[in-house]
C-alpha cells in the first residue's frame, strides 16, 4: 500500500508567515513599552535612593541641605556630597538617558567635559528668583555663589515638603558631577546662562519653543512624557514636567504660583 505524502503547500507557507508578521507588528511594540516601564521603575527607584541619601545627609549637617556650585572649590557639589551616602555611582543615571555616552573626536581624543567625572542623569532644584533687587534662591539645593541671596536651605525652609521638589530627570549631555550648574534647574525660562540649560517647567510656555525646550523645559520627558522626581519629604513619584508648574514666576494669578513645586517658600 502505497502513502501520500502531506506537505505544507506555498499557500499555507504564506499564511503562516503572515499571521507571525501581524503577531510580531502587534507584540514588538509592547515589548518596547514593557521594556522602557522597567527602565522608569528603576529610574523612579534612583530617585528614590538619592533622595533618602539627600535627607541623611540634612539630619547630619544640622539640617542643612547640600549646596551646589560653590564659588571657591566646585567640587562639593551635591552628587559629591550625598555619594558616600549612596556608595554607587549607577544610582546616577537613568537607564532611559540616551546622553552616557563620551563624546570624541577622530583621533579619540574626548570633546565633552568629561573631565569633570562621570554623566548623570539628575537635577537639583536650586530655582532663582529676582526679587526685591537680587536674585535669590527660592529651590532647596542651589548655587552657593556670592552673588545669590539666601542660597542655603534648611529643612525649616521648606514650606510644603511633601509639595516641593528636591531632584528631576534632566538629560543634559553635559550633566556631571564636578560641572554644578550642569545638575541645576536654576531658571523659569525668563533668562539663561551659558552654563546649558537650566530652565524649570512652565506650563504656559508654548510647545514649539526650541529653547527653552517648551513648556518641559529642560526637564526629561522620556518615560512616555513623564519625569521622576525626588520631593523634599523623601517621597519620589513620576509626572508630567508641565504639570509641577502650571505657571511661572513672575504670573499674577496666586493661584498658579501656589501650585508651583519647585518653589520651596511657599506656606
């Protein structure tokens, strides 16, 4: 007795690469959107991590917050200070920061400031005020430069520290340790430094503004539009950049300055 033998024939072949390219068209992207949730827990994480070593390090320096950028040594900055407190330099940066790697020219030779120690992916608030003739510190860990008022913050300073944020994702190739003004939000966005952008949120600021990059500001918005930040309580959550500051400084309406969170004096 003689058997036939099945084979599949070049229909078939066809039909099942199809339905594996239409499952793979389908399962690819929320593979991606898996993949990038993680990197945002771990961000979210990274956040959480230094804004706890943020706080041992207020309750053993008389309840002082680190500063940044001083005038005389720039080295203690806050990453400086609050590490041996982390004791890990990959707490740092965000597995979403497309900004780690060194910049170098043909003959290898680095052309970014990698000089001054590693890239990191985080910012403190330090945000700047010009007000009663001076420009003053209204954040929590600012510029220590001379010619800024008030710019060390104690924890009695805080007006609403589960309200007010202490660090945020910015994704500044230029980011690092040693560079202060680098890992600074400093600025609304009404004026600027040639140290790179600092600007803050504004929600008022329009979409299409090259700089300072619309209404996020420089604050990273690569987790699916949203940031993580560390709050001055210790807390940490993620949100969109435009919605910590519906407004800006200098807005009339006292409603939309009571709602900005990167302004610590408010009661």
């Amino acid at each position: 007795m003689q058997r036939s033998k099945s084979a599949f024939t070049l229909i078939e072949l066809l039909v099942v690469i199809a339905i594996i390219a239409i499952l793979a068209a389908i399962l690819f992207p929320v593979f991606a959107q898996a993949r990038e949730k993680a990197r945002q827990t771990s961000c979210l994480s990274n956040t959480k991590q230094l804004g706890t070593a943020i706080l041992m390090y207020v309750q053993d320096y008389d309840e002082t917050y680190p500063r940044a950028c001083p005038d005389d040594w720039w080295f203690y900055t806050w990453e400086n200070t609050v590490q041996p407190y982390v004791k890990n330099t990959q707490v740092f940066k965000c597995p979403s920061d497309s900004n780690q790697a060194q910049k170098t020219d043909s003959g290898g030779a680095a052309t970014d400031m990698s000089w001054a120690g590693p890239k990191i992916s985080y910012a403190a608030n330090g945000l700047i005020k010009w007000t009663n003739g001076a420009n003053t510190m209204i954040g929590v860990i600012g510029l220590n430069q001379s010619w800024i008022s008030n710019n060390i913050a104690t924890l009695s300073y805080v007006g609403r520290p589960a309200e007010t944020i202490m660090l945020g994702e910015k994704h500044d190739p230029d980011n690092l340790p040693w560079w202060g003004p680098r890992s600074q939000f400093y600025s609304d966005g009404v004026w600027n430094w040639s140290w790179g952008c600092g600007s803050i949120p504004v929600g008022t600021r329009s979409a299409t503004a090259a700089y300072p990059n619309g209404p996020d500001g420089c604050a990273a918005n690569k987790h699916g539009g949203m940031n993580n930040f560390s709050f001055a309580d210790g807390h940490s959550k993620a949100m969109k950049p435009s919605a910590t500051n519906p407004g800006d400084l200098y807005t009339s309406d006292p409603v939309l300055l009571s709602k900005n969170m990167w302004d610590a004096t408010r009661n």
